[in-house]
C-alpha cells in the first residue's frame, strides 16, 4: 500500500510525460476505450531526462482508491464524469 501519493509526479521531465501520455492515449483510442481507467508504466532511468525508457505495464479499467488524489490535483471529479 502507498503511504504518500504525489500528484502530478515531481521532477519528472515536461517531454517525458508527454510521451508517457501520448502512449496511454493511442492506447486507449486504438481499443477504443470509454470510461475511467488507469493506465501504468515502468520508466527505467533518470525521471528528468527527456529520453528515458519506458515500457507499459497495464490497465486497470475502474476508477482506483486513489483516484481522489487525481481529483484534487486536475479539479475533474472522476466518478461524476
């Protein structure tokens, strides 16, 4: 279990989490995915350099226990949206 849960991840460089999103995104057009979900992934290497490696992990199709903390950090309440 997580103790801290930090929203938006620190020190994470602004083009690393663009192609980070941009892959959950494809992801989730080509399976023409509707509805709330997590998607996860494993970045190896340093979290501000702008070609670090990552690969997918998974989906997780339901809204996650720490979904509040989204909330909080983009002002979208998940479960009404």
């Amino acid at each position: 279990q997580k103790v801290i849960e930090l929203a938006p991840a620190r020190n994470i460089h602004p083009q690393l989490r663009e192609r980070l999103l941009d892959c959950a995104v494809t992801l989730a057009m080509n399976c023409n995915y509707k509805g709330a979900g997590t998607v996860e992934f494993l970045v190896r290497g340093d979290l501000d350099s702008t070609d670090a490696d990552f690969v997918f992990m998974e989906v997780n199709p339901r809204v996650q226990v720490e979904h509040t903390v989204t909330e909080e950090a983009t002002g979208i309440d998940i479960v009404q949206t």
